[in-house]
C-alpha cells in the first residue's frame, strides 16, 4: 500500500466512476482497476460493489476513507513546507487589508513586525474584501486584515480589534455641537458612501437604514475622498475610528449612541506551512492601533 493507492481510493470514492477516477488521476481505467484491486487484496477486504451503472462504497471503505484523505492532506502540506523553506521568499510575508483600513493601520503594523522580525521582508497588498479572499484561496496571499464576519471553513481567523464609527459632519452643521447622536434622529441627512465593492460600504447600509437617509448620487472610492465631501457639506458619513482624525477643525467626529462598530481580524489558509508564524503575529497585532 502507497500513497498512489489511498490517491486511487479517494477518486473512486469521490466520483463512484472508475473511468471518470481514471482520468482524473491520470491513468488508464484497466490500471486503476488493478491497483484498487490489489489494494483490497492486500487489506483483505472489498473497498467498492461494482455494479453495472454504479460503484458503491462498502462499510469498510466508509471507515478507511477519512483517514486516507488526512494521510493526503499532512503529505500535501509536508511538501508546501518543503517547498516553502526551500524557495527564495522564505524570509518574505504578503499582508493584504482593504482600502479603508490599509492606509490607517498598515503603517504602525510594519513598524510593530519589524522590531519582533527585522529580517522578514514585508509585501503589502491593498484590495478590496473579495479580492483578498481570493488570493488567500488561490495561495497568493498569506494573511490579511479584513473585517469580520469572514465564512469560509478553509480559513483561519484571530480577531485583533474592534473598530468603533463615529458620525463624520462638516464643522458648522447642525448636529457638529453634539457630543453623541442616535442614527435614527439623523435620518434624511444625505449619507455618502464609498463605491460599490468596499466593504465599509456594505458595513455602513447594514447599520443605516437606506430607506430613512438619502444616497448622494456620488460614490468615492477612498476614505479620504469621503473626508473631503463631509467637509465640504456635501454630506455625513461613518467614518472608522481607526480614520479619525481629531485635529482637523473642519469636521467633526459624533460619538453614536448604537456604538457601532466593526470587528477586524488577522485571516490565513488553516494548511499554510508557516501558520505558527501567523499565530504568533496575530498575537502581535492584537490591538487597537492610534488613529
């Protein structure tokens, strides 16, 4: 017994087709007929009922099968390791976050990683929400800072902060004397948003009922862009604590009663090799960077 036979097992198992198994695993069907063959022999038992029009797997297959796909899976991730440590980037981490948190937190985050690891080169990636997803999925990316919820059972997630919103209007507005406000009293007001496709877009019609503000027809597609139409009295919009700028004395940031807010966390593939170094560094972020 090998791997190529539990690799055989597996694709019969799955496809319940040995021609289409076959194919798959890049052999003729006679051959894999043979091998799955001497591998019941070998154990001494039927894996599969071969009928006319299908292939049924037996009880001992069913109990043999999950440990075939783990043994699989660890040889899978024994050879990323091995290529990992062999190739060039071994001492270089790809960091993704999306557009609105990006430019806030990245900046003090390389400084932070780099005092703990001065040797490992950092490549940042700004995209949005999707993307990134994407790029973890397709191995393209190790880790990135999105905002939770994130649902997908090959990623691994370690929340590092929460993110409050604030209520962004320009300095002479009639709510800018407040110190707090509820969002319900604020309805009506015109309500800018960044572009489809960024996920504090998303994050804000959750919290603001599209149906009791008015949409601005215009649509930016950076933070600072929203900036810069709030102070203008364009409009109001929530604004990420992690983007407040206090300083400014042409916009105001309200406290909101609801206190809103966004949780953001370290996200990478469950099977990456270098997962300790992630977890480690999860562990290193793990807090609210100054805005």
């Amino acid at each position: 017994m090998n791997l190529r036979d539990l690799s055989y097992l597996v694709a019969v198992a799955d496809l319940r087709n040995f021609s289409q198994a076959a194919e798959q695993c890049s052999i003729s069907q006679p051959t894999l007929s043979t091998q799955i063959k001497k591998l019941e022999d070998y154990l001494g038992v039927n894996l599969f009922v071969r009928e006319k029009n299908s292939v049924e797997v037996t009880e001992a297959c069913e109990q043999i099968l999950p440990i075939a796909r783990r043994i699989l899976a660890d040889i899978q991730t024994i050879r990323q390791i091995a290529a990992h440590a062999g190739d060039r980037y071994r001492n270089m981490l790809s960091l993704g976050a999306f557009p609105s948190l990006a430019s806030y937190v990245l900046p003090e985050y390389v400084f932070r990683i780099k005092q703990y690891y001065p040797d490992l080169k950092l490549q940042l990636v700004e995209e949005k929400t999707d993307a990134l997803i994407a790029l973890l999925l397709g191995k393209k990316l190790d880790a990135a800072l999105l905002a939770l919820p994130v649902e997908h059972e090959a990623l691994e997630c370690r929340p590092l902060f929460e993110d409050p919103f604030t209520l962004a209007v320009c300095a002479d507005h009639p709510l800018a004397h407040l110190e707090e406000v509820d969002l319900n009293s604020v309805a009506k007001e015109n309500l800018l948003l960044l572009d489809e496709g960024h996920c504090l877009r998303d994050q804000t019609l959750k919290l603001c009922d599209p149906s009791r503000f008015v949409e601005h027809d215009f649509r930016a597609s950076s933070l600072e862009t929203l900036r810069f139409m709030v102070k203008n009295g364009v409009g109001v919009t929530l604004m990420p604590s992690v983007a407040v700028q206090p300083e400014d004395n042409d916009i105001r940031y309200i406290n909101i009663r609801q206190r809103p807010s966004r949780t953001i966390a370290l996200i990478w593939l469950r099977t990456h090799p270098r997962s300790a170094l992630l977890e480690t560094l999860a562990k290193l972020l793990a807090y609210k960077p100054l805005p």
